[in-house]
C-alpha cells in the first residue's frame, strides 16, 4: 500500500538532503568545480539534474502535461556515463548560476508536492504512473550518495561542512599513530566459515516496495561452501600491501589495472592523503583511521586479493553474487539493525565496532566490489520510463557492487539492490575476501 503522506515525506528527505549536500559549497564558482580526471560533470549539473528528472519522468508518465524550463529540462537532463578511465574530455559548456538553479528547483518542488497530493492511497506497482514518483526520489537518492563522493574528489578549498550533515563517526576523533608501523592497532583478518546452498537472486514482482529493473527476475545458483573474511579490508590493512611495494609490481594487478594505475600514476588509495597519514572525508581531512574500511576501485581491491593470496599462500579473492547473499544468512536481520548506512553517520565507521557478529558489515559501511560483472537475470526487461537505467552497463565494464555503504539510502540498504560502476572508479567502496574452507 503506497501512502500519499508517506512518499511525500520520502520525497521531502531526499530533497532536503540534496540541499543540505550543497550547502557545502562555499562559492558560486564552487558550483563549477569537478574532479581532476574530468569524468563527471561540473557540480552545478547535478544540483540541477535531480530536479529536472522528477519534471521529466512525470511527463512522460503521464503524471503533468507540461515541463517548466524546457532549456534546462534539457541541458540537465542526461548525466555521463564513467568512460574509459583515460578520457579526459573536459565539459566545456556553460551553466546557469545557483541562483537559477535554486529558483528553478522551488518551482520543481512546487509541482512535484501537487503531484503526490493527488495520489489516492493504493496498492501499485511499476505499471502504474504514480511509479515515476518513487523512482525519481530514489534516483535522487542515488545522486546524493554519488554526489558525496564526487565532493570527496574535489579540493576542499570548494567546501565547508554542511551544518545539517551527520557528523563523522566518533572514532575519527582518536589520534592515531601516523602509520601502522609505529604500532597502531587494527583488526587482523578472521576468517569465517559459510555452509554452501542454493540461493534466489531477484527481486519478486509481487514486492510493492520500489526496485530498479536490475533488480527484478530470477536466478537460482548454489554456493559452494566458503570461508568469509570477518571484517572488511581496513585502512591499516591495506596499508601493509602499500608498503609492501603493491603498486609497483605489475604481477598483483590485470593489464587493465596497471594500465590505469600508470596513467593516474598512483601510489595509494584516492582518498589517502600524505601518503597515508591522513584521509579525504567528504569535507574534512583527519589524521588516518587505520581500523576504517579502506575506500578503494575494484583495480585496487583485485590487486589486494592478488597480493593476499601470495603472502597467504592460498588463493582468495573478492565475493560472488551469491556468496554475498549466502553470507547474508548467517548473521540475519542484525544485519541491518546495526549497519552504517542511511546517512547515520557521515563518514565510514570501524570495521571491528560489534565484534559480537559472527561477520561485521554485511551491509553497509562501504560497498563491496564483487567478482561478477553486471549481468540482467533472467526475466529482466527495461523500465518504459527509463529504459536506459541498467541496459547500458550490460557491456563487461561494468562491475557488481553489493550492500551499500554509510551513504546508501532508501532501495540502495535493501536486500535486492544491485549496484554497478566501472572498474576504474571510486565509490564508497571497499574489499571483503573470501577462499575456499
């Protein structure tokens, strides 16, 4: 049962969290900034384009007659898609102010409150019109967490911390020792035993609740039984394949890997600062926490595993598609019930904070590269109103990512939801390992 009062209020967080995001930037030419490998667009397209979706996907499904500002409903209406890692095509074009942008927005949310006004209370699924509304707050969810991570990128002199964004987690107040050598402590690997099984993938037509067309059809795999690492790969963890010289050596890392690795010429993960001893949040440098989840690309976090197995003398390697769900079933609902996501905090937390769980950050936290590309399951089929969401990335570049991160919410923290990125970029994402028992 879809309740009016219910979307409006999911669709009033999301806006206000949009604007909270924002409210990071210091300048009008802040509104301009973007990262330095030129992949995204500026930050003014972004602020417009969450509000330009909800004008577009409306109309289209038949929910207004008309938009509101046809130039921006066009110049803000398609996004980029990650490119090749050495595409360094510049946006060159030129961008409203914020001022416009802001006035075009309180007219967006103007329409779209009429619109949800006029939802009566009903069950419906994605056949019905009113479907448009849910997807487009939950693809401003989407741009909010991704947004967070593009601000990640982006110098800090573009940014002040947003007065109404959760604060980071508290253990980013410990002072650390300035690199794991001095004697910093930090979760060393646990491993945990899964037993194999068959497992569903998809997401039940029947489910009211919203769900991408990614997330729809049916798979059935069995999982043979495997060996889980307890927590996710942290800072201090990583730092040990660093300093071992993993990034010099080409054996640990595909031909795709190292050539990106050359290219960007890197040493260390994005976010790492001053060679480790400090770590880009989203608006504040801190001195390292070494028992965070390292934020890495799924480069990295193959490279990791590589290393792992020669220093462990056995083979591991990142999760499948169905161990992640299998994995799911040992630690069950208190999975969710303590998981760092849904913007709780604004930042990672440590990987050992409830050791009471036989495996910590199933969910949540950072998200997990998996081995598998991004494949439809069967049944899948394209969404009318935006059938472009998931089919493009059907190509082999794209990457599975499971369980969302601190930054996740709405369909992102649910059980089904099948995230995707290129191997190149970084998200909040991270690594588990898994191996054979």
């Amino acid at each position: 049962m879809h309740n009016p009062t219910t979307i409006f209020n999911d669709f009033r967080s999301a806006w206000s969290t949009t604007e909270n995001l924002f409210s990071a930037l210091k300048t009008e030419d802040s509104l301009l900034a973007a990262p330095e490998h030129g992949l995204r667009h500026p930050l003014a397209f972004y602020l417009g384009h969450v509000a330009v979706f909800y004008v577009n996907k409306l109309r289209a499904a038949g929910l207004i007659r008309e938009g509101i500002h046809p130039l921006f409903e066009e110049l803000f209406a398609i996004g980029v898609d990650e490119h090749s890692w050495d595409d360094m095509t510049k946006n060159s074009r030129s961008w409203p102010s914020l001022s416009a942008i802001n006035d075009y927005r309180e007219e967006v949310y103007a329409l779209v409150s009429q619109a949800i006004s006029r939802i009566e209370d009903a069950a419906f699924d994605d056949t019905n019109p009113e479907w448009a509304i849910l997807m487009a707050i939950e693809h401003e969810r989407i741009h909010i967490e991704t947004t967070s991570v593009l601000m990640r990128e982006i110098p800090l002199v573009n940014f002040r911390a947003p007065e109404n964004f959760p604060t980071l987690h508290p253990s980013s107040k410990a002072a650390p020792s300035l690199h794991p050598k001095a004697g910093v402590d930090y979760p060393k690997p646990e491993w945990v035993a899964v037993s194999g099984g068959e497992v569903r993938l998809g997401k039940s037509r029947n489910c009211s609740s919203f769900g991408w067309d990614c997330e729809y059809g049916e798979a059935w795999r069995f999982a043979e039984p495997f060996e889980v690492s307890k927590y996710l790969v942290s800072n201090g963890e990583f730092y040990e394949f660093v300093s071992d010289g993993g990034y010099t050596d080409d054996s640990y890392w595909t031909d795709e890997g190292a050539a990106w690795r050359k290219f960007r010429n890197r040493n260390s993960p994005q976010f790492w600062v001053d060679g480790g001893r400090k770590l880009r949040t989203c608006f504040e440098e801190i001195p390292m926490p070494w028992s965070w989840p390292v934020i890495a690309n799924f480069h990295e976090a193959k490279a990791f595993a590589n290393w792992r197995t020669k220093n462990d003398s056995a083979p591991v390697r990142l999760m499948t598609e169905s161990e992640h769900h299998r994995m799911r079933t040992v630690v069950g609902p208190r999975a969710v019930s303590t998981a760092n996501f849904d913007l709780r905090f604004g930042s990672e937390a440590p990987v050992d904070r409830d050791t009471s769980l036989p495996i910590c950050d199933v969910v949540g936290n950072v998200w997990q590269w998996c081995e598998d590309i991004f494949l439809p399951l069967t049944g899948f089929r394209p969404h009318s109103l935006y059938p472009d969401y998931s089919t493009p990335s059907f190509d082999g570049k794209h990457q599975l990512l499971l369980g969302g991160s601190f930054a996740s919410t709405g369909d992102a923290t649910g059980p089904w939801n099948r995230n995707n990125f290129r191997r190149h970029f970084y998200q909040h994402a991270g690594i588990r390992l898994v191996r054979k028992p």
